[in-house]
C-alpha cells in the first residue's frame, strides 16, 4: 500500500473519530435535564436557613475543576457530615465554561445536600461560558444579605467592566449596616510574597487599577474577609486590617506540599466571637513522593470523568497531525547545519553560566568530576559559574560557606550512600536565586528531575540550554522499580530523546554517542566533545608518595594492574575478576590488581575474591579522593576497564595521562579513546579475548612501554584547557543560534 493511500486512510479516521464526537457532544446536551436560575434556588434556601440565626457557618472551596477524586468523592462527603449552613464556590469550579462542564458540575453538586453558590470565575467564563453561567446560575455579580451578614460576589473576568463594579460596590456599602461582610472574588487581588510554581502573573487580579480601587474601596469600608481562587495554594494576607484569603485546593492538579495541598476553608460566625476561619486540610498520601503521584492520579481521573471527551481538544489535535502530516508531505527541509552564524559577540565577553546537576561534590562521581573541572576551567577564562546541585546532609554547614552554589533539600535518597537525591524542584528559593543570578545559558547535565528543572528555568528566562549526555542509562535498570526490559528499551530511549530535544544543543564526549543519539532521534544540533582532564596532574610522579604505596600495599615486583570504577553492577567487575582468576591459571607472571572505588557491591565482590582464591592478588582499595588519583595511576603499569555503561570512560584518559596502556571491553564510551594496538587494546565482551591481552601486557614489558607513549600522546589532546576552551565555543555559537531565532520569530 502506498504512503499516499496511508494517508488518505488517516485523514477519513480522523474525519470519522470527529463525527463520532460531534454526535456524542450532541446526545449529551439533548439527554442531560436542562437547569435554570440555581442561585434563585439556592438564595432561598439559605435565607430560610441564618435569617433568624446569630450563630452561622459556611465552607468556601476553590478550583473544584469538576473533580470527582477530590471534591466529589472527598470534600462533598464531610460537608454533608459538617455542620456548616451552606457552600460557595470562591470561582472556576468548573475546568472550562463549555456546556457539559456546566451539566458536570450539577451532577456533582446533586451529591451535595447543603446549599450553595458560585462565583464567577475565570474557568466559568472560558469558552463563551459567561453566557452559560447567567441562563444556569444567574447574574456574574450580585449580593444578598441574610440576617446580619452581607455576601458580595464581583465578576474579575473584564466580562464586567470593572469601573461599573467599584461604583456599585462603593454605593453598595457606603448604604450598607450589616454587621458582617463577606466578598467572594475569582482572581486574588493579592500576590504571596514566594513566587508560585504553578502560577502566572495573569492568575491574579488585572488589570492594576482595578486591584488598586478595589483595594481602597476595602480600606475605607469594613470588610471581614477577602476570599479567592484560580491559583492551586493557600495563602492568606492582611490588607488594613482585612484577611483576604486565596483558596484553591478543592480539585484539580496541586503541588500537594507547602502552601499547595487539597483543602476547604471553614468560616464560622457567632455574636459572641465575631468571623474565625480555619483551614480544613484534605490528608492525601503521607510520603511526598506519593502525595505527589496520588495527586496527579486525581488530576488524570477528573479529566475524565468531568470532561468526557473534550472535543475542541480532539478536534485541535487531529488538525495538529494534519499539519504534521502536510509539513512532512509537502514542506521542504534543510538537514545541513547553518553556518551563517557568527559567535564572536559571545566568544569575547564574560558570562554567566548556570549548571544544574542531580549529583555534585562532595559526592565522588564522573559527573561531579567533570563539572567540578568545567567550572575551574570557566572561571579561569572569566566566566561566572552557579551550579544548582542537591545538599548532603553530611556536607550542610560546608555548604553554606559555598559560593555561586544553590544546594536544594532533599525529599529522599537511593542508591550506595544515597547517590542520588531526589531534591525538592519545587522549592522557590532555586528559582529565586538563579533569577537573581540572571544567567546568559543554562547547561544540565542529566536528563530529568534537577536537569528538567534547567530546562524549565531556561524557558522562563528566555535563555538556551546545553545538555551534556554523561550517562548510559539504561545500564542503571538494577537501581529503579520498573522492568529491565521496560526501562532499557523504551523509558530510557524516550527520556533521552525527548529531553534532548528541548535544549538548543547537545554536547557528548565521542562519535558513538552522537550516533545513537541521532538513532533515537535526537534532531537538534550535536558536539562532539571528550570531557577534559588534568593532563600535568597526572604526569607529575611523586616518587616519594608512590614508594609509601608500594609499602603500603606489600608490592615488590608484581606487574600491577589498576582500575577505577564504582563497584555496582553496572561496572561489569566480574568479568574482570573471573578473567583474572583465569589469569592467574595461565601464566607464571606475578601480578596484582588494584580496584579504586566503592560501591554497594563491594561485600559481595570480596567474598567472590576469596572464593576464587585470589585475595593476594586482588585488592580492594576503596575510595580515593580525586587529589591522590595520580599517585594512584602512577603506581601502576596497565589499566583494567569492563564497564559497558560509559559515555567516555574519562578514567581511561586520566590512566592514560600517567602512562598507562589500556584493556578494556568495546562500548560505545571506549571505542573512540582506545585505539587497537596503539595505546591500548579493546575486545569485545568476552572474557577469552580480553583476558588474551591483559596476557600479552603482562608478559611483555616492552609491548607495555610502546603503547604507554602512544597513551600519553593521545591523553594529552584532552587537556582541561581544550576541553573548556571547545566547551566555550558551544556557548557562544548556541547563544548566537538562539539569538537568531529569537530575531526570525519577532521580525
């Protein structure tokens, strides 16, 4: 079958799924019982019940969204059980102002055996809902006084002009003797002082002259309490002597922690104690990780099943593959890079780098490594560098003497000595501090939690991102609570892909890894760059030093081997071990083997030595802070690599820069660092053949000395002057790239 005819197919499914809708949308409004004038209902009802009481109460809810997880299933139910009078909505109890939303809604309200009214709101007044909310409702704004209390409902939309809404509202209480007085309003007139995630500055009440008179208005005229919505917190203020109160977690997506949780406000009046409130918090989850996933499960429901099938959502979304369809038809492409661009502007002048990264220093790592010698390299060339990185708890009172590095809380840990973190994203004392640190490009270094929350960042300050790919991933399956195969073949690739396509360039340390990024589908523009290393750190040979290692270790003339990994699984240290026992079989050579670094599988590894009856050969040397390494490689005469998870192997070069020939297994992070016979030797995975060449190394002294020249000569390319220089060079020309784009899309 042809593509054409492929095509022709998908577009009459497309036609056929929205004609299915149409009608669906269609029953729905001719079967749902039709309803008018419920606030003409509801008034009575709540007259008859406070006109003769002094002692009230009533619950204000916010942002329902037509939510069956939280406001129908959880709230309505202790309402019912409360002893409260009557309910009202502070605005958008409704997730848009499309009619059945509006059937939704009374359904829910069906539930509810209390009286109750809304306010009109923004999500009321989407998709020409205003008219929708007057025929169901009634009026956008009106009051009622019901024994010595006043209720005030004001319409923020701009449906209603709002300088006719402040006449009447001056009029409105200058006549007015209630004893209490209560205004309802969809929008907050106030900010919370914390920039909330979830909110834009259009959340709030526009334009500033209304707040400003409205305000006044407030000032001059005794008003007990100010309530709102529209945005997912809770937050309350005091303005003159008024508690004005935003409160929105009756349904719909919050944050679930600080200020952002699900929740009601209870407002109780009596002639005795005057107006008290109290919020009334929904419990959803204990641990914050599944408060948020709950949270997001309700979310996810209610759209279901309030919203039925959106239709213009569909309908938006079939045109978008339409388009789709019609750019990949008929639209022409240029695959070839643009060269007309220019990045000396960049290249001469300082800026300020903002790095995000899951795991840092303290934490002894590759990645913290590598962006520990990236900023020193940085700075050297006068550019200012912030690093967002999680705190450790061992390391907080260090970290407050830190400089231009934002530590965030953790929320958990996992992993050996819990290496990663999953740090609080949410927390606004990041975003402040990185808007305060005004960076010209963001570069993350992991492709999701920390990294994503660059990327987030970089969109709201209009500047572009770089993402480093350091990581295999999908070798790490044996850390996460997800089927290997899953995680391996699909979760990881997607990640990988879809971060990757949100930043303005990519840098990756070899050709292999720009191939297989460009497999899954990577589109956007690609550097290949090996991350730096001291070069002369690790030519320096401190004679003295190396002798008490020798001691140290009961090393007379043994061939040694060494190796750097941390011992999990992922390093593939078994196959070194059990080529080794091997090795010890065929050959008369006396060796040892030093494995530097730690890891959770240290334990197992060592009983494993001793029942291959190795333990003089092998030493497990643990953790080496990264200042001792050269000491450590110099001590040495060839260097033993297995790891298939490696993007580059960076402690490949860093052997290689003290003289070290290399063995290791091909992967795509070795292949383009050690070359066959020329520094070194790479096998494929299979013990015979790598075991071969660590032979060939041992036996001969000479074969060992010639490839050891050749390692240097090819660690010396990798200097951390180069590296950081080429680094330099991606900012500039991604800096110039978005700059040209920014000018394209405003011309």
């Amino acid at each position: 079958m042809t593509k054409k005819r492929w095509l022709k197919i998908l577009f009459y499914l497309n036609v056929a799924v929205v004609a299915a809708l149409v009608s669906y949308k269609v029953y729905l409004n001719l079967v749902t019982p039709e309803f008018f004038a419920v606030h003409n209902e509801q008034l009575i009802k709540i007259s008859k019940k406070i006109e003769s009481q002094q002692n009230y109460s009533f619950a204000v809810v916010g942002n329902i969204n037509n939510s069956i997880g939280i406001f129908e299933r959880r709230i309505i139910p202790r309402l019912n059980a409360n002893t409260v009078d009557f309910v009202i909505s502070a605005g958008n109890a409704v997730s848009s102002g499309g009619e059945d939303k509006y059937r939704s809604l009374n359904g829910t309200f069906s539930h509810l055996q209390k009286p109750y009214l809304l306010t009109f709101g923004p999500h009321e007044y989407e998709e020409f809902g205003s008219f929708r909310f007057y025929d169901h409702y009634g009026p956008h704004f009106f009051t009622f006084s019901a024994g010595e209390s006043r209720f005030i409902f004001l319409d923020s939309t701009g449906k209603t002009p709002w300088r006719w809404q402040i006449r009447w509202l001056n009029d409105l209480l200058q006549a007015d003797e209630s004893t209490h007085r209560f205004v309802f309003i969809g929008h907050p007139p106030l900010r919370p002082q914390d920039e909330f995630l979830l909110a834009e500055a259009e959340d709030y009440l526009q334009p500033e002259a209304f707040r400003e008179q409205l305000l006044a208005t407030f000032k001059e005229h005794r008003v007990d309490r100010v309530f709102s919505a529209n945005v997912a917190m809770y937050f309350e203020h005091n303005y003159a002597g008024t508690p004005f109160i935003t409160t929105g977690g009756a349904g719909g997506l919050v944050l679930n922690q600080g200020d952002s949780f699900y929740h009601y406000v209870e407002v109780t009046v009596s002639a005795d104690e005057g107006v008290q409130h109290r919020v009334v918090e929904l419990p959803v989850g204990q641990h914050p990780i599944l408060k948020q996933l709950e949270s997001f499960w309700f979310f996810i429901h209610s759209l279901f099943y309030a919203g039925y099938i959106n239709f213009i959502l569909l309908v938006s979304l079939f045109l978008a593959i339409s388009i789709k369809l019609y750019n990949a038809v008929f639209v022409g492409k240029s695959y070839y890079p643009n060269y007309d661009i220019d990045a000396t502007p960049w290249q001469d002048k300082p800026l300020k780098v903002a790095m995000f990264t899951n795991n840092y220093l303290p934490f002894i790592g590759g990645v913290p490594i590598s962006i520990e010698r990236l900023r020193r390299g940085l700075t050297a060339l006068h550019d200012t560098v912030m690093i967002v990185a999680p705190q450790y708890r061992e390391h907080r009172e260090q970290a407050k003497r830190e400089e231009n590095i934002v530590r965030i809380p953790s929320l958990f840990s996992f992993g050996a000595k819990s290496e990663f973190r999953f740090a609080n994203i949410f927390s606004g004392y990041v975003r402040k501090k990185v808007k305060q640190f005004k960076p010209d490009i963001i570069h993350s270094h992991h492709p999701f939690w920390i990294g994503s929350l660059g990327v987030y960042l970089a969109r709201r300050l209009k500047v572009p991102v770089v993402y480093t790919y350091h990581t295999r991933l999908e070798h790490y399956s044996h850390n996460v609570m997800i089927p290997g195969s899953l995680f391996n073949n699909i979760i990881v690739h997607v990640l990988v892909r879809r971060f990757a396509n949100k930043c303005d360039s990519i840098i990756v340390p070899t050709h292999s890894i720009e191939e297989y990024l460009r497999m899954i589908g990577v589109r956007r523009s690609i550097y290949v760059q090996p991350t730096g290393i001291e070069f002369q750190r690790f030519q320096t040979r401190d004679e003295q030093a190396i002798a008490k290692l020798r001691a140290k270790l009961q090393i007379s003339n043994e061939t040694v081997f060494v190796s750097v990994a941390r011992l999990s699984n992922e390093k593939n240290l078994d196959f070194m071990i059990e080529a080794l026992a091997e090795l010890k079989q065929q050959s008369t050579q006396a060796f040892r083997f030093l494995m530097i670094g730690d890891g959770p599988e240290r334990e197992r590894l060592q009983q494993k030595v001793k029942r291959l009856n190795l333990h003089n050969q092998v030493t497990f040397v643990g953790a080496v802070p990264p200042e001792q390494m050269a000491n450590w490689y110099q001590l040495g005469d060839v260097f033993l690599f297995a790891s298939q998870s490696e993007t580059q192997g960076m402690v490949i070069l860093e052997a290689m820069a003290a003289g070290l020939p290399v063995v290791a297994v091909r992967s795509s992070g070795i292949d383009d660092v050690v070359e066959n016979n020329i520094n070194g030797f790479k096998t494929p995975a299979q013990q015979s053949l790598w075991l071969e060449k660590v032979k060939v190394l041992l036996e001969s002294p000479e074969k060992r000395q010639q490839l050891a020249e050749e390692a240097v000569a090819c660690a010396a390319d990798h200097s951390i002057a180069n590296f950081t220089g080429e680094v330099r060079y991606v900012y500039a020309e991604t800096l110039a790239r978005y700059a040209q784009r920014r000018k394209k899309r405003q011309s």
